[in-house]
C-alpha cells in the first residue's frame, strides 16, 4: 500500500489522490515515485482508459519540499548532485503524463503551487473549484520556476505566464480559466463528479484512437506547419488501417454503437 498517494478504480478510470497533507502534497521524492510507479502501471493496464489526479485537503501541491532539498545543502558538494537527481525524476513525470496513452485530468480544489502547478499544466485537461488557486513563486525565494515554466508556458499565453513567473503572485480560478490553465470551474460540491463523469466519457472511447491523437499532439506543437501537416497526415494514415478506426467507421455507415478493439 502507498504512503503518499491514494489509488481508486471507477470502473475503466484510475483515480490517483496525492495524500500527504502534512507537507501539503507535496512532491517529495516519494509522492514522484509514487506517482510514477501509478502511471507506469496504467501504461500497461489496457483496462484503465483515464487517469484522474485529485488531491487530499486544501492544497493541491505545494510543489517540492523545501526542507527537503535544504537539508541537501550540508551535502559534500552543497546539494548539486541531489537537485540534479531530484528534478530530472520531476521531468521524467511530467513527460509521462505528457506521453501517456490516457488522458490525464487534473481535479483542483486548492492551492497548486511551483511543481504543484506545473503537474495541473502538464496534464491534458484541469477543472477546478473557485478555491483553485495557482501560484510559481520561486521569484519571490531566489529560486526562479523554470521547470514549472516548460508546462505553463506551454498551456498559457506567453504575457500571462511572465506575469505569474516574474511576480510569484497568486492567481485565482477565474485568471486561471480565462487564460486556459483551467478548462472550467465547477461548483465545489460538483467537482468530483463533474470529473468523474467526463473521465467516464472519455476512457469509453477507442483507446487507440487517442493514443494515436494525443502523441500527435504534442509532437506536431513543436513542428513548422508545412511538417506538421506532413506529420500529422502520416499519423492519420496510421490510425485510417488500425482495428479500432475501421470499427468506428462501419459503426458510424451502419448507424450502431462501436465495439472498440482491445489495444
């Protein structure tokens, strides 16, 4: 059983709830651990077509654990070591998340600060309560949010993500969902199963459709238009022969449900 982190099945939807409140979530070596050892698990487990990731209390993620990496600095070479470590394995996350054939949700009823905020940017979709708040406050420590940077920098526009990376301010849930770091609030006492319901939605459709989308996604992001196009119409090609595309097609002419091929 884990420690820091809280594992649920609702059916084909794998919810995942950060629960170390007394650090508030924060994403201590063990919570990343944790988490990706959760991811890499679903990667493999054809019957979870979702990932949900909620939070215990009222902070989403404080982001790394400070005392954590100070306690580093008595090291021999002041920590260096450590903190390379420690951020490549936060990298490694988020690009699992990014790179996961399920869609990943992030259910936000709190503060999501630094690292916090950036696993709510990293993954593919973020509803939030109005007490969602977001914050990168390494400016305001001499710790500037880089890493946090790379994820809200890639979901927010580029004036409204140097406001919150150059003043550390906290932003509420409607600044958040107006430059599109949330995709909606949702009343409090909804979020739950607002977000249980759309992941429902979401894990019943062809799987391999979305692997297939989603990978496209962010690799054709980084692409001019003429190679995205390019790239994209190969991919789409790809999906065209897969089992599931050739069932959803007869499904749709015959006008009956599809029968989603296993991945």
């Amino acid at each position: 059983m884990t420690t820091h982190l809280r594992m649920a099945r609702e059916g084909e939807v794998l919810r995942l709830t950060l629960n170390d409140t007394p650090t508030r979530n924060s994403l201590s070596e063990v919570m990343m651990a944790e988490l990706q050892s959760a991811l890499d698990d679903a990667e493999g487990d054809h019957a979870v077509g979702a990932i949900i990731i909620a939070a215990a209390g009222d902070v989403y993620s404080a982001g790394h654990n400070l005392k954590q990496l100070t306690a580093h600095r008595a090291d021999a070479d002041k920590g260096e070591a450590y903190f390379a470590a420690l951020f490549a394995t936060c990298a490694r996350l988020m690009t699992s998340i990014a790179r996961h054939r399920c869609a990943v949700i992030a259910e936000v009823d709190g503060l999501a600060s630094a690292a916090g905020c950036q696993l709510v940017a990293t993954c593919d979709l973020a509803y939030g309560s109005p007490r969602a708040r977001f914050c990168t406050p390494g400016v305001n420590i001499g710790l500037f949010c880089s890493t946090p940077m790379v994820a809200l920098s890639r979901n927010v526009p580029a004036k409204h993500a140097m406001e919150m990376l150059l003043t550390g301010d906290v932003m509420n849930a409607d600044f958040a969902a107006r430059v599109g770091l949330l995709n909606a609030i949702v009343p409090q006492n909804e979020l739950t199963a607002h977000v249980s319901a759309l992941a429902q939605r979401i894990a019943g459709k062809s799987q391999s459709a979305i692997t297939y989308g989603k990978r496209a996604f962010h690799e054709q992001r980084a692409m001019p238009l003429e190679d995205a196009y390019a790239f994209t119409a190969t991919v789409m090609t790809r999906n065209m022969l897969d089992g599931a595309a050739c069932e959803g097609l007869d499904a749709f002419i015959s006008k009956r449900k599809p029968h989603w091929p296993p991945l």
